[in-house]
C-alpha cells in the first residue's frame, strides 16, 4: 500500500473529506450554505457535540465495552443546574459551571463504581443512570426548568470576539489539543490506551485498571456537563430535554472518528471531525427545506453508509 | 456431522451455560416474586380478573420487545431499533385497517410483515455490511421512525373495535393479554428446539467458534434480527389495541426499556446465554415497579428519579448473581 493510498484511508481523513465535500455540495445546491458565516455557525453548533464526545472517545477508548449513554442527560442537567445559578448574571457564572462540574463528577464516578465495582456492563450501568439522572432533572427542576445564561457564556457562544470568531471554537480548540497531547503524551494516556487494549495485560504490566477506568467515566461525564453548559451560551435558556438527543450523535461521532468501538485504537481528532460530519449533514438537510421524516430518513442511511466506508468490523474468514 | 465432531466441547459449553443461566435466573426469580408482592400488597384488586387484564395490557408492548430484543442479544447482537419497529409497523397496520373490522387480519399481517422488513434490513447490515450492531440500529432507527412520520405525521387514525375489544377481553376469564404472553412463552420453548435457535445461540457464544463449527453464522445474525422484528412488529400492534389510535412517535422508550428487561432477566448482553423467558420476566419486574412507584403515593417528580434507582438497584443484583465469564 503506497503512502497516499494510506493517508486516504485514515479514518480521520475520509471523515474530512466527507465534511468538505457536504459543505461544497450544500453550497452548489444553495448558495450561502458554503459562506464563510455559515460554516463558522455550523462550527459553533458541531462544538457541543464535539464536546461532549470527548469525554465518549475516553470512555470508549478505556475499551472494555466501554460507553456512555448518559452524556446527553448529564449535559441537560449540568446546563440547568449551571443556568439556575448563574440566573442571568455574570458574578454567578462561576460557581454555576463549578457546581454542574461537581455534580457531574459524582455522577461519573457513579458509574465508574457501578462499573468496576459491581460489574455491571457499561451499556447498562450509564442506561440505568441515564433514567437516575432525567429523574433528577424531574425533582430538581419539578418539571419547569427556569434559569438563564450569563452575558459573558452568551457572548462566549454567539459572539465573534476572538479574531471574528466566536470564543467557543477557541475553547473546543484548545481543549481538543489539551486531550489529544493528554491522550498521546502523559501516563494516564498510556495507561488508557493499555486498558483498552488488553485489560489482562495492562494489569500484568502494572496499570490500576480500576482507577483509570472510574477516571475514564469521571472524565465523560464532566465533558458531558461543560458540553451542555456550552449549548445553553447558544440558546441562552435551559430546556428540560436541551442536550438529550446528543448520546448518540456523540457515539456515532467517535466511530466516524475511527476510534474502535473495542477500544484502545483511535484518538479524539478523529471525533472531532465526526461531530462536524454529523452537524453539517443535519444543517445541510435542514437548509434544502427537506419534509422532516426524508431528513430523519436520509440521516440515517447516510450514517449506515459512511459507516460502511470504514467503520466494519473483522471478517470472521480473515 | 458437525454435531459429532463439535460434541465433546459443546458439552462443556453447554454444561457452562446451564450453569450461568441457572445462577441469573434465581436473582430474577427473586425480584419477579418481590415485585409481585410488593405490588399485591399496595394494590390488591390487582388480583381482581379486571387488574390483571388492565395490567397484562399494559405491560404487553414491553414484554414482546423484550423477547424480541432477547433473541438479538442472544445471538450476539443489540436492537436499539425495536422501539421504531413498533412504531412503524403500529402506524402501517393503523392506516392498513382504517378503523374497520374486516380489515383487522390484514392490519396483524401488515404489522407482522413491517416488523420482519425491518428486521431483515437490520440483520442484512449487521450480518453482510458487518456494521457494529449498537450503531448500526441506532442508524436504523433513524431510518424506520422517519418512515413512522411519513406513514402517519401526527398522532391519529382508528384501531377497529375488534381488535381494542380484543385486547381487553378475557377468554374462559383469563385474558386475552395474559394468554399473549403465554402464547409468547411457549412460541419459545418450541423454537428454542429449531436449528435456527441452536445457530443463533451459538453465534452469540463465539462467532468464530460457531464458524469453524460450519454454523452459518451470517444467514444466523440475519434471522435473530428478522424473528426479533416480527415479535416487536406484535408489539406494534399491542400497542394499538392498547391505545386506540396510532402514534408514530411512540417506541421512543421501548428499546432501551427493552435492554434494561432483558438485563434484568439475566441475558448476558456478551451474547449466548439466557433465554426469552427471563426477559418476559424483566419486563415484567420494571414494569411492576413503576406500578408500585405510583402506588405508594410519591411525588411525580420524584417518580422517575425512583424508578431509575430501582433499575439500576436491579441490574446490579443480576450482574452480582450471574457468574463471570471468561475474558
């Protein structure tokens, strides 16, 4: 295999070049859609999910069965406790992300315990807190949510403050390459790697398996809660369901991203790419006007043949 | 001939299984007969011929995606699209019967039919394009609930009196609900004997095992999802005689309800091991659950907080009573 052939063949690549090519037939069939504005606020958009998928490309990393189902909900509830706070004023904006952030770690640490504690497979345990956690935005909010963004997270979002750019792609930004030299560079990284790997192996070698594993589920869930402290920046109000439909958009992110779903094999550029894929092709529908059930339709004959390009799995055969 | 050359090792295996399914089954045993106390106890007329019937009708649509989602884990794979399989086929066999009477035979062949399409494509890309089942059902779903919306955009139409009627009668007074489930259950004990069963659960087990024991492992992927959409295709029209009236929107819950049953009634989600029965089981459990969560009066708002606890408290009593398994 020649050295193109390779580089076209990286998952990342292919997820690129899928998201340019959207945004360039999304222009030739409606002019403006490929406008430097517009592609600016899909970014804006593609940054919650992006996010929030990094805390699932850990987890799905640690391997392990590893999965989150319960990002989506954990970003409602972070983003309501953080809008209740904050309520509207900047002073508070502070300890409304500190306090979501804190209520967020306990639920990942939750799971992580469910998980490497009781066993419970991942699937189940973050399924079973994805229902302990709507509850708790039920009680918490009595089925009204109320609360507002501060200016300053609005204007973080929906301004274009940053070189014309709005500050939350500098924040994906530099949050995507802080994980990534995390992911590459630092102990934890490795030892991240070596669980999803080969559990056995990694606990041979040494690696608290147990540690980075709850680690792996704290992480996802505080991504979870920044991911949707961020969308309430963009909607400026706090919705009972705001982020809920964001899990799996967020799974499917990291598989587009190329990350093994087995886990160890992947890294978050790739995710990152996916959740820009997923957000153009859902803009890209909404923009030609389409009934809604063809677009629920065509997004997701479009996500099996993306998919198909590389996401399959060995053939028994091979 | 397969069969001789497998047989010392199968043996094992299965002595392995029995094992591990007995274990899992006592946890669920536990809880079903806890649940059904405790509900008893709260609510007495649920023993009434009327509270079975009404809770039997209730619960149905669950219990059937249970067993249909059962025989997908089994066979080592994941249906996250079997509340949108319910939901279309519901919608298809609604506009099929226009409310009449007459037409009710051909809404069950319609609903059954939808159901086994579904299932087919989902096995087709599963089995052939070798997609990961959690993503591509997931996809899937998309696809079948799109289709749910074109069928039937807004909540509506008429389910004929026959078939609501149907539903909640009794029959010799057992009703009509319960005789479904047990029609359901002994539908499994016949095809647990079938070929195609053994295949599934092999498949499950250990895909590459199961290949080089010469078990079309692919044609049996294919056919647990095609059986699983037929059974949530049922479903679909449970619902309806449930309901009333169709809803394309419905089946939003059903799927990972249906995970969590089959969990809880002690289907290893690895693939291989457990049988439908524990899932009717599961279904039952937290269905129950939410029965006794409103029947000891707490706030509604805290009623989901609640039935998620208990889901969880439930899980993690199987996966205590189920043995681990080789890594």
């Amino acid at each position: 295999m020649t050295r193109a052939v390779r580089i076209l063949r990286d998952p990342v690549v292919v997820a690129a070049l899928i998201a340019v090519l959207l945004v360039v037939v999304g222009g030739l069939l409606r002019p403006g859609f490929a406008s430097p504005g517009q592609v600016v606020d899909m970014l804006r958009v593609a940054s919650f999910l992006g996010i929030i998928a990094i805390g699932q490309t850990i987890v799905v990393l640690s391997g392990g069965e590893g999965i989150d189902l319960s990002v989506g909900t954990v970003a409602t509830l972070g983003a309501i406790l953080a809008s209740r706070t904050m309520a509207g004023s900047d002073a508070l904006l502070v300890p409304g992300v500190l306090l979501a952030l804190g209520v967020a770690a306990l639920i990942g640490l939750a799971n992580g315990l469910g998980i490497v504690l009781l066993r419970i497979p991942p699937f189940v345990m973050t399924l079973g807190m994805l229902g302990v956690v709507g509850g708790l935005i039920l009680v918490v909010t009595g089925g009204r949510a109320d609360g507002r963004a501060a200016p300053a997270l609005v204007s973080l979002v929906n301004g274009r403050d940053v070189l014309g750019l709005p500050g939350i792609l500098l924040v994906w930004l530099v949050l995507g390459i802080v994980v990534t030299l995390v992911l590459r560079r630092t102990v934890f990284g490795a030892q991240l790697y070596a669980i999803g790997t080969s559990r056995e192996a990694a606990r041979l070698s040494g690696v608290p398996v147990r540690r980075v594993t709850v680690s792996a589920y704290v992480l996802s869930s505080l991504f979870a809660a920044l991911g949707g402290i961020a969308m309430v920046g963009y909607s400026q109000q706090v919705f009972l369901n705001l982020a809920d439909d964001l899990t799996l958009p967020s799974i499917a992110a990291v598989v587009i991203g190329g990350t093994l779903v087995a886990g160890g094999v992947g890294g978050y550029l790739g995710s990152a790419v996916g959740a820009i894929v997923l957000t153009v092709l859902t803009s890209l529908l909404t923009t030609l006007a389409m009934p809604e059930w063809a677009r629920i339709v065509v997004q997701g004959v479009v996500l099996i043949a993306l998919l198909a390009v590389y996401g399959r799995q060995r053939r028994l055969r091979a | 001939m397969t069969d001789v050359a497998a047989r010392p090792s199968q043996t094992s295996v299965l002595l392995d299984r029995m094992r591990g399914v007995r274990v899992a089954s006592w946890a669920t045993a536990g809880l079903l007969v806890l649940a059904v106390a405790i509900a008893i106890v709260l609510q007495p007329n649920l023993l009434t011929p009327y509270g079975i019937a009404s809770t039997f009708a209730t619960f149905l649509p669950l219990t059937l995606v249970a067993v249909a989602q059962a025989i997908v884990v089994i066979g080592g794979g994941l249906d996250l699209s079997a509340g949108a399989i319910v939901a279309l086929s519901s919608v298809v066999a609604v506009q099929v019967m226009q409310g009449q009477d007459g037409l009710a035979g051909l809404g069950l062949v319609a609903a059954i039919g939808v159901g086994l399409a579904c299932g087919a494509v989902n096995g087709l890309v599963v089995s052939r394009l070798r997609l990961q089942p959690l993503i591509a059902t997931f996809a899937s779903a998309s696809i079948f609930s799109g289709l749910a919306l074109l069928v039937l955009p807004t909540p509506g139409g008429t389910v004929p009196a026959l078939l609501t009627g149907t539903f909640r009668q009794a029959i010799a007074t057992v009703p009509t609900s319960v005789l479904l489930v047990v029609a359901v259950a002994l539908g499994w004990l016949v095809l647990r004997r079938t070929r195609v069963m053994r295949h599934i659960r092999a498949t499950g087990g250990d895909p590459a095992a199961a290949y080089a024991s010469l078990v079309p492992v692919q044609s049996s992927q294919l056919a647990s999802y095609a059986l699983s959409g037929a059974i949530s295709g049922l479903a679909g029209l449970a619902v309806l005689g449930n309901a009333g009236s169709g809803d394309p929107f419905i089946g939003g819950d059903l799927a990972l309800g249906s995970v969590a049953a089959v969990v809880v009634g002690g289907i290893a989600l690895r693939g291989g091991i457990g049988s439908p029965i524990g899932a009717i089981a599961g279904a039952i459990i937290l269905s129950l659950s939410s029965t006794i969560l409103f029947a000891i009066g707490l706030p509604t708002s805290w009623r989901a907080l609640a039935a998620g606890v208990v889901v969880i408290l439930a899980l993690a009593l199987s996966a205590l009573g189920a043995p681990r398994r080789r890594r």
